[in-house]
C-alpha cells in the first residue's frame, strides 16, 4: 500500500507514519501538566481537525492544549476548551482517522 501524505498546518509529511512520530515526539518533549506552546497548538489543532470526533471533542472553542495523564497513566494530549471543561485525544486516532 502507498504511503499516505498529510499536511498538519504548516508542515506536510510523506507518510502518515512520519506525522505520527512528530507528535509523539512533541508529547513526550513536555513534562506532565504542561501547558503546549503556541507554535505546537497550531500543530495540534490541525491534527485534532483530522479526528473522526473533531467537533464533538472541540465543543465550545479550544482554550489551549496540555499534556496530562490519561487512562492507564499513560501520557496525553488534552484539549482545555472556553467553559473550562477538558477533553483528552489520541494524536494517533487524529492522523489514522483520515
């Protein structure tokens, strides 16, 4: 099967693969808790653009991406929306949905 391209904002990748381990790389280059940068949020909220839930995980409006624990402890993504509630997403599940 041929690789998959994917543009997420401003960066493109050849393989679906390659895109993957971007954010895997930029979720472990935060310690828990965190609050993502700028730059990685709009990243981010490109990929969150390609999850099959994007508008029901988006809700109200984005406030800003963290990076807490999620189920298992394992490390995550979540979003921080307007009303102050928060919803975790799996980046694989942004770039594999598509």
């Amino acid at each position: 099967m041929p690789a998959k391209p994917i543009d997420l904002g401003p960066m493109h990748f050849e393989k679906k693969e390659d895109a993957v381990a971007y954010l895997h790389k930029m979720l472990h280059r935060y310690d828990l808790g965190d609050k993502v940068s700028d730059d990685d949020a709009i990243i981010l909220r490109a990929a969150l653009a390609h999850h099959r839930d994007a508008e029901v995980k988006v809700g109200c409006g984005i406030t800003y991406f963290s990076v807490r624990t999620a189920d298992f402890g394992t490390r995550c993504f979540w979003l921080n929306r307007n009303d102050g509630t928060t919803e975790k997403f799996s980046h694989k599940t942004c770039i594999y949905s598509t």
